[in-house]
C-alpha cells in the first residue's frame, strides 16, 4: 500500500489504538499538552482531556509501538507530572480520526 493510501500516523507496522487513564499530579501540569505534542511527534491520531475526578483520559491510535512510545513517554517522560496510576486496555482503532487534539 502506497502512502496515501495509509491513514494518519500509519508507519508501515501493525495498527492499534489504546484507551487510558492517568492518575496522579497530571492536570494543571501541561500533561494534556506533552501528551499532545509527543502524539504528533509520534504520528498518532486520537486525543486527550481532563476528567472531573483529577484524572486525564485519552484515546491513541497509530502504529502500534508508536502507541506503546506514547504510553511510556506519558507514564513517566512528562517532567511537570507524577503519574502514580495508569488504567489502559487495547482497542481497535476507528481509523475515523485525523489528528491528535486536546479536548474539553
């Protein structure tokens, strides 16, 4: 398959998507923004937000060690943050996103 054929954030490897939660030190700590910016870097799709408990939930989907980077990267990469809980599970991507966005 040809690259423009390939969806956002494919690099050629198997697709998966991972849906998480962080607990911890995570909000008012630009976590939403480093999770964000290394997604992009990273070629995901997907997105992240805050959650009214103090947690961050997000949804990544790409290829699949680029998802598990992110996931490293978010547990304990983000120099401002202390995430002491991480809450993930596997999932099929939706291939329906487009890029990576922090949401409300």
């Amino acid at each position: 398959m040809g690259d423009a054929m390939r969806s956002p954030g494919a690099k050629g490897g198997p697709r998966a998507a991972v849906h998480v939660f962080f607990s911890g030190i995570v909000q008012g700590v630009f976590f939403r923004a480093h999770t964000r910016r290394e997604a992009v870097r990273l070629g995901l799709v997907g997105w992240v937000r805050n959650l009214e408990d103090g947690r961050v939930e997000a949804w990544a989907e790409g290829d699949r060690s680029a998802v598990e980077q992110l996931l490293e990267y978010c547990s304990a990469d983000i120099p401002t943050a202390r995430v002491e809980h991480v809450d993930f599970d596997w999932m099929a991507p939706t291939g329906e996103l487009r890029s990576f966005e922090v949401v409300d």
